[in-house]
C-alpha cells in the first residue's frame, strides 16, 4: 500500500493572487495579494521563503511571525492565519497596501487631504503608544515601508521583524544588515556615551519623526534633509522638531506627542478625527450622545474620504440600526453614505435596512423614509416595493399626523411607475378618493389632486375613464382655492387622456363655471386651460382625419412615456399651489374683517362648524384673504406663474409634530390639526370603510345633488335639512347664509354641492341609529316593568330567596 505526504500548501484554506508580488517592505518578506477559498474575500499574504545559508534571517522572520500573531491592537496590522513549513512561511492578514504605494496612487488623483495625513499618524503614534507603554516593546522598524493602509484608509503598523523587549529581556535590538533601514536609526545609536542618557522610546520616535518627513515630503535621502521640514505643516512643526533633536532626552513619550498634537488648534485637533475616536468609543456612549452624534454626522460626511464613509462609517450606522436603536436619525447619514456604493453594495446592504424600517411604528422615521425616498427608489424592485413597502405605506393615508398624510401622498409620485394593476388601480384610488372627499386639510385635498394629475399616465384605460374626469371636477368644487386650482390643472396635465365627446360634454362645462370664480388664480387657469381644449376641438373640426391621433392615448394601455406633457403641467400645480399652500398655513392668523363672511365646511351633520378662535390652528375651511393687502396678492399671482418650480411645499414641519405624537398606529377623531371636536357626532366606521358609497370619484361629478322635483307631488318636511345651509346651494356653507337663488334646470350647467350625498348619508345613519337606541330603551323598560310585577314589591327586612 502506497502513502501519498499531503501538501500543507495546497490544503491551506487562502490562496495567492497569479499577481506579481506588491513592492513590499525591506527584507526578506514578499507581499502578495490573496483570497480565501471558502468565501472568496480579499486577503494580503506576507511569504518567506526559507534559503539555505540565511538562518540568523529566518530566525528573524519567525520571530516576525510570533510577534504579529501575539499582538492584537486596532492599529497594528490584524492577524487572519499562517502556515509555518521547512521550506515557507505565510502570514495572512487583512487586505492592505503599502503606505508608499498607496500614498503615490493618491497623489495621481489629486493627493491627501490634510486631515486625513493627521488621522494616519495619529493611528500610527497610538500603535507606538501601546508597545512602548503597554507592552514594554520596542518596535525599532518605524518607516514608511512598516506602514500598511487598509480599505477603509486606516493607517496599521507592520514590520515586527526588528522589535525587541524594552527591558533587555532576550538580548538587545536584532542586526538588521539592510541599509535602507538603517538610515533611520538615530545619531545616539553611533555614539556609545549617549546610549545611557535616553529613554526607551528615545529611537522609536526619532524614526517617527523620520516617517512624519517622508509622509509629507517624499523619501529621505539622508538623515541631514529632516533640519529642513519642507511641506510638514505649521501645526505640526513645533512637535516634529522636538522628535528629531539631537538630545534623545527631550524626545516626548508616544502618549506625551498624542496629547499636544490634540491640544486646541493642533494638527490632530480636527472634525475628521473626533469623528473617528467616536466611532471607535461608540459602544460605550450613551444614547444622548450617539443620538447627537449621528445629528452631526450628515453635515460632516462631505468632507471625508469616499472609503471611509464605506468601510468605516457604513458598518457603524447598519450596526446602529440594527442592535442600537438609533431610530431615524441614522437616516440621513444612511442615504448619503449609500450614494458610494454600487447597485449591488446597495442592494446588499442599505434596501434590507430600508424594508425594515418601513414596517416600524416609529412617526420619525416612516416620516424622513417618505421625504428621503427618491434616494433609494431606483434600487427598489416591484416585487418588493408591493409586497413589503407599499402595504406599510398605506397606512400614512389613514393617520391622524397631517404631515405625515401630506408626506403619503407626495410618496406615490414615486411608488406609482412601480405598483401593480391592483395596488395603483384600486388600493390608491380607494385613499385618494377619500383624501379628496373627507380629509380636513386643504392642502391634501389639494396635493391629492396634483399627484393624480402625475400619475394619469400610469392609470389603467378603464381607471382613467372611471376616475380623471370625476376627481378633477370634484376639485373644482372645492372650498380651498387652491384645490380647485389644481382641479383645473389636473385636466390640462392629462389633456391626452380624453375623448373629444368628454372634452366638450363633460370637462368643457366644467371649466366654464370656474371663469367666475371669486379667486383669481382660478379665473386664470380656468382660461388658459379652456383655451388648450378648445384649441384641440378645433383643430379636430377643421380636420376630422386627426381624430385617430388625437385620441391614440385614450384607450392605450398605462403608458410612463405619456407622461411628459403631464409632468410639465402638473409642475404648474405644485409651484402655484404648494408654495401658495405652504405660506398660507406657516403664516400666523390675523382675525378676517368684521364685514367679511367667514368660510365653513359642513359638519357631519350637514351643519356648518363654526369658526375657531383666532390662536386655534387653522383648518382647511377657514383660509383667510388678504384682498387689502397687495403685494402679498402680487406675490402670490407671482408664485402661481412659475410653472416650472417642482417645490410642494411641506404642511408643516415634521420633527415639530412627531415630538407630540410618538405611535404610528395610535390614531383618533379630534386629534388632526385644526380639526373641531363634536363629541356628540363621531365619525361611523362605514365612512372610512365604504368608499364605493360615498368616496368613490364618480359621485363627484356624476351624481349631481340640485335634483329637479318630480312634477307631482312635494319633498317631506322630515327631509329637508333645517338646521343647515340649503344642498342645493354650494356657496350656502361657506356664507352662512340660505340660498335665495332658483333651482337649475335639469339640462343646464349647475353648481354641485361637492359633499352634499355625504352630508345626507351621514344624516341618515345619526337618524337611523337615533331610532335604533329608542327602541333598545323602550325594550328595556317593558322587560322590568314586566319583571317587578310577577314578583311584586319587597318588605324592608325581608329576606331574598332566588
């Protein structure tokens, strides 16, 4: 029987790079790229190979390879494996880079920043600190060839081949017989009289001061170039003189040379190495202060290297998250560090992270996913975003928290080219509906209308015919001016998307109505946009053959390519109605004019609410005109001109609400901004749930609520609203005042009362549920009246028996 000897090189787990070898340090080690076999991840590999005849360089190369795999300190080269055999040694460590080459690469591209020279030596001077102070070891090798950088940039101390005990523990320093490494021992080591005079760090940070040189001037040609520091910084001059004196007695301790370094106004006294001691306290701060932290970070990142925010920064914030509970304010810092990644780093790494924060319940954080979302929604794949994402989403329609409502609504820009049939057709349409209808706010209702307006073109054929007309007419109908505004815009950015039947029975008439309008924003987008439709009709009349053309997008299947046009004139709706939005609510409330009618949406009974106080906050019914004032008007005719400007405009500031309200899920009637109260009259469950019967878009237009009256026979008293403003009449609630006007003719162009069926809905159900409760109490009383006379009056003292 044969036995084969197992190579130990072929069954050692790493392996060398086909590479040549990288321009190592000085000596008989040869520095190799590498990987691991199992995992594929880049390693670097230091090999001897053992020569006849060179034992005393053997020697010193194993001890090399004791003292690396001994020593454990972030600043010295980290340790992964080895193989010792008769003819090789192989030390694996982590991927690095000579400082030398990596110093010449960075040179090419435009060179060092100044902090980032004061971070590496500082890491360098920390290594030098613990082998002298805490392990009574003297490195005796520090040069520009010992120094290695990895990929986060992070300076490590190598070249241990040299390093001996400081308190003459196994004889003195090792011959190092290399000329290029001796040129940086100190003077003193020629001069046997002065050897007793110096400390035991006295040669160490001579060729510290030796490294500092070549770091900022280039390789030393001989020792009499240090007198000159050349390019070595003002800050740092005064500390490096002291390192390369002639009096080995005055050259500082390693810890001694830190602590003036990072004195105020020093070299190493900068935002990039607080930032960087921070990071590697961070599992010991308090929570105060990683919140605080993480807050300044942001600004901060800018100006760091692109591999430190990588390697360094990245690792520390996913860690944050993850086990820390940082919360949202690692966000920020998340999202800018994400844009140095590539796809698949991003994909690895920063969506997981974003997944999961979705589903948190934190207000902070769904809020700044929302307003940071265009960050990472091109590395979102569909299957995700509707699957993982969008139902977590949804919830934002239903909150309490108006900006985090607002913020919902501005996220489906982006969502919309990447939902489904279902979720874009039906589930959106479902909370925009009732958004437009019922929500409190005016600016939703109006940003609602403008988001359908962008994304028109992604809507399903049967969807935009059932949907576009009817929600926009429903906007021009609106209380809030700039509602209806958008209304008008949102059929200008889907002008494509209609008939020419719909365009002159069904938009046309609309947009008439609105050329009397009280405000003038609305007067002026009502003409132009009358003008583009009419414009289209006759250009079609002149030439019936242009019908075909014209029409093509009607019934085409969702389409982003149409959305250009859409794009450009929802880009009016945005700046003439967000901006518009957001000065209207920053601004503080002055009381209206005593002769002035105070604007009112209906209650839930039909009933106007009555108007708040002058320090409640402002609700959407209650917007104030400042027709005396004219140069506020100017500004605002001004803001509604610029079409282009894509700024919505934020409700209100997110962090000033979400300090209140910490619980995504909590939610309740009475507690939206600006909302009045009724204790009285709570909203039924069935209005938030059956948007067929009362949100859904064709009521708004479809089913008009000025009904002429049957020719026979009159309405019931019991079905008037008495206590309200007149249906009929949509000016009603917003004057205070019952309708005097006639009733339209059925085949004439009147004004709906764009929340009347929901008025008497609401109606209906108080009523009926009125009923209901009499009848429960008439029930009861019968049963005890019934029940004390089979039993009969009881005595005092008497004693019950059942």
């Amino acid at each position: 029987m044969w036995f084969f000897a197992r190579d130990p090189v072929r069954d050692f787990p790493f392996e060398l790079s086909p590479e040549p070898p990288e321009s190592g340090p000085p000596g008989p080690w040869a520095l190799h790229r590498g990987r691991k076999k199992a995992t594929g991840s880049a390693v670097s590999i230091f090999v001897y190979d053992v020569k006849p005849g060179a034992e005393e360089q053997t020697q010193v190369a194993k001890a090399a390879f004791k003292r690396l795999k001994t020593l454990r300190h972030p600043n010295i080269l980290a340790y992964i494996d080895g193989l010792e055999t008769e003819k090789c040694l192989h030390i694996v460590t982590e991927a690095v880079t000579p400082l030398g080459t990596y110093l010449k690469a960075r040179a090419e591209a435009g060179g060092l920043k100044e902090q980032e020279l004061s971070w590496g030596l500082h890491q360098i001077v920390k290594a030098l600190s613990f082998l002298v102070n805490d392990c009574n070891l003297i490195h005796n090798n520090v040069c520009m060839a010992a120094v290695f950088v990895d990929r986060a940039g992070e300076w490590k101390l190598g070249g241990l081949d040299y390093m001996y005990s400081a308190q003459g523990n196994g004889g003195g320093p090792p011959s190092k017989g290399i000329p290029e490494l001796e040129q940086y021992d100190p003077p003193e080591l020629a001069d046997s009289s002065s050897r007793a005079l110096k400390e035991e760090w006295s040669a160490d940070m001579w060729r510290l001061g030796c490294l500092i040189w070549e770091v900022f001037n280039g390789s030393l040609p001989r020792a009499a170039a240090l007198r000159n520091p050349g390019k070595i910084p003002k800050s740092l001059v005064t500390h490096y003189c002291e390192l390369v004196g002639a009096n080995p007695k005055v050259r500082p301790n390693p810890a001694r040379f830190l602590q003036n370094c990072r004195a105020p106004g020093g070299f190493m006294s900068n935002r990039f190495v607080e930032t960087n001691l921070f990071l590697e306290e961070i599992q010991i701060k308090e929570p105060a202060e990683k919140q605080k932290f993480f807050q300044e970070l942001s600004k901060s990142l800018d100006s760091f290297p692109e591999d430190f925010c990588r390697h360094k920064v990245l690792p520390q914030l996913l860690t944050a998250f993850e086990f820390g509970n940082a919360g949202a304010v690692v966000l920020t810092p998340l999202f800018k560090v994400g844009k140095f990644l590539s796809a698949e780093e991003y994909q690895q790494k920063i969506i997981p992270v974003v997944v999961k924060m979705f589903s948190s319940t934190d207000r902070a954080m769904r809020i700044r996913l929302l307003q940071q979302m265009e960050q990472f929604i091109q590395y979102l794949d569909e299957p995700t975003v509707n699957t993982q994402i969008f139902p977590h989403v949804v919830h934002g329609f239903l909150d309490t928290n108006p900006a985090i409502r607002e913020q919902t609504v501005k996220s489906m820009l982006l969502l919309a080219p990447k939902l489904n049939e279902t979720n874009l057709n039906v589930e959106l349409m479902k909370h925009f509906a009732r958004l437009q209808a019922k929500d409190d706010q005016g600016p939703i209702r109006c940003n609602t209308t403008v988001c359908l307006g962008k994304i028109g073109s992604y809507l399903s054929a049967s969807t935009r015919h059932r949907v576009l007309t009817s929600a926009f007419s429903r906007a021009t109908k609106d209380p809030f001016a700039p509602s209806r505004v958008a209304g008008v815009l949102g059929f200008a950015a889907t002008h494509n998307l209609y008939s020419m039947d719909d365009c002159a029975h069904k938009i046309l008439p609309v947009l008439c109505g609105l050329t009397v309008d009280p405000e003038k924003s609305v007067r002026d987008q009502a003409f132009k946009t009358i003008r583009s439709f009419l414009s289209k009709l006759e250009s079609v009349s002149e030439d019936p053959t242009q019908l075909a053309e014209v029409e093509k997008d009607v019934h085409a299947a969702s389409s982003p390519g149409t959305g250009g046009a859409a794009a450009s004139w929802a880009g009016w709706a945005v700046t003439g109605v967000s901006s518009l939005t957001s000065k209207l609510i920053r601004a503080h409330p002055t009381p209206l004019p005593s002769d002035a009618p105070v604007p009112q949406r209906p209650g839930p009974e039909g009933n106007p609410t009555p108007a708040p106080a002058p320090d409640t906050p402002m609700t959407s019914g209650h917007w104030e005109t400042q027709e005396d004032d004219k140069e506020d008007t100017a500004e605002d005719s001004a803001t509604g001109d610029r079409w282009d400007d894509e700024d919505w405009g934020s409700l209100e500031e997110a962090e000033s609400v979400l300090a209140q309200q910490d619980d995504w899920s909590v939610k309740g009637p009475g507690s939206r901004a600006g909302q009045v109260s009724h204790p009285e009259h709570k909203p039924l469950e069935s209005d938030w749930n059956s948007w067929e019967a009362e949100g859904s878009w064709e009521q708004g237009w479809q089913e008009s609520s000025s009904v002429q009256p049957p020719p026979e026979g009159t309405r019931l008293a019991s079905e008037y609203n008495w206590g309200g403003a007149e249906p009929s009449d949509p000016f009603a609630a917003l004057s205070g005042r019952p309708s005097t006007q006639p009733r339209p003719d059925p085949d004439s162009w009147g004004e709906d009362n764009w929340e009347g069926l929901e008025a008497e809905s609401r109606q209906a159900k108080a009523e009926l549920a009125r009923k209901k409760r009499e009848e429960r109490r008439r029930e009861m009383e019968a049963k005890r009246a019934e029940k004390k006379a089979t039993k009969g009056p009881m005595k005092l003292g008497a004693r019950k028996l059942d």
